[in-house]
C-alpha cells in the first residue's frame, strides 16, 4: 500500500479539548462533540480502501484509547513535538519511513471531510502535485498531503493565525514545489462554526457522520435559532480575532 492516511487526534477529554467553544458549550459538550467527530472521522477514513492508516494521539500516553471500531483500522503512534507543525511533520515522517509514498494528514474537526475527498488528495499527489492542501474558513487547512517528507513545509509558521495556508503556500512557491487546493471545509471551532455545521448537516446527506448528527439532534434539537439553554450561550470570539489552523 504505497498511500497512508494519518489522523491527528487529541484525547476528548474535557476542558482540554475544542476550549474554543466555551461557551456557547460547556467543557464536557465540546469533548462529547469531539469524540463524535473524532469516531466519524475515523469512520470515514476506514472507508478508504488500499490505504495504510495511522492514528496519531495526543497526549502521548493516551495512546490506549480510543479503542474498538472504527479505531481498530489503525496503527497507534503518540504526537511528538513542541507546536503542531513539529507533530504533523513527525507523523508524515514516520509514514514514509514505513513505506508510504503519498500521506495525507487530516484532523478531526472537520465532519465534512469524505474519503472521496482524500481519495481526491492521493490522485492529486500521484498526478503531479508534491502538496495538497484542504483550505479550510479560518485562513488554515483541514488536509494536507505530501508525496515526499520536507519538515520545511511544518516549520516557521503562526499556528494560530489566520495566514497559515496563504504562508504554506509560500513555502512551496520558496521550494519549488507544485501544489494544489481541494474544495474548501470548515473547522469546528467557535460558535460560529458549531451553527454552520448544523447547517451543513441539513442540507447535506453525506458524508454520514452519524455520531456528529445525533449530537447536533441532542443538543439543538429539532428546531431553528440560536444555541438552546440560557443566555449565557452566547458565542465564542469572532473570526477575525484569532484562528486555528484546520486539520
């Protein structure tokens, strides 16, 4: 199997998981809603076919879980490295070095991703492109896929800014490396993407994350509006204060 595909995940625990949506949630609602993603992610991603998988955890030690499926489509190996650009660099290291020649990287906070669209991201890959990038709303990227490892391409950049994909599409310009952009996603991040997902995910059938689904169901209900509760559910920072890299 010459394409892996590498799940960068973090333990859903709460208060240390997806803190940006505190409030409109509270701490155990947003880990509860990132353990959804994070199995429908996983789910999706075992619906690739000829695809090598690999879960990368973060922190180290909670590498024992999540268990069960759709988990168990996956070879287990902890985050190692001081921001995000050194752990996603790490990860795509360790899948060439175990034999991949095209790895995509995805997170799990975009519901959604489809495995046709990292079905997309291999073809792009052995097509001619050396980067593929999944740009996502907050200025970041929800895949990124290489067809050979460069720690150049993870390094030097604001992970927490809205530049992080015009700026790593730089860094291929600056390395001469061919790259392309599949259709954009959106990251679940703020409040403002927790109401966009509820959209998404009533005009769109698939992918079919039922995990995410039910939780949306559960927590909004059947209804329109805002957020249910009290008004204290009131949205996170805007956009423009301040962002995430997707993925």
């Amino acid at each position: 199997m010459e394409d892996a595909v590498v799940l960068m995940a973090k333990a859903a625990v709460a208060g240390r998981v997806k803190t940006r949506l505190c409030p409109p949630l509270d701490p155990r609602e947003s880990a509860a809603l990132y353990a959804c993603m994070l199995g429908d992610t996983a789910g999706e991603m075992s619906a690739l076919p000829g695809v090598r998988r690999y879960l990368f955890l973060d922190p180290p030690e909670s590498t024992d879980n999540p268990r069960g499926k759709p988990f168990s489509a996956f070879e287990r190996f902890p985050q190692r490295g001081r921001d995000l650009g050194d752990r996603m660099g790490d990860a795509a290291a360790t899948a060439f070095r175990r034999g991949a020649r095209r790895v995509v990287i995805v997170g799990a906070d975009c519901p959604s991703l489809s495995a046709g669209t990292v079905r997309r991201a291999f073809l792009e890959l052995s097509t001619g492109a050396s980067v593929v990038f999944g740009p996502s709303a907050d200025g970041g990227y929800y895949l990124v896929g290489l067809s050979s490892p460069d720690e150049r391409l993870f390094r030097g950049f604001g992970w927490s800014t809205a530049e992080v994909l015009r700026d790593a599409a730089a860094r291929c310009r600056i390395l001469s490396a061919p790259f392309s952009f599949l259709p954009p996603g959106r990251d679940v991040d703020t409040g403002e993407d927790l109401l966009a997902l509820r959209e998404w995910a009533r005009t769109h059938a698939r992918p079919a994350c039922p995990r995410t689904r039910g939780w949306i169901t559960g927590f909004f209900g059947p209804g329109g509006g805002g957020f249910p509760g009290s008004p204290e559910r009131t949205p996170g920072p805007p956009r423009d204060s301040g962002s995430r890299r997707g993925g």
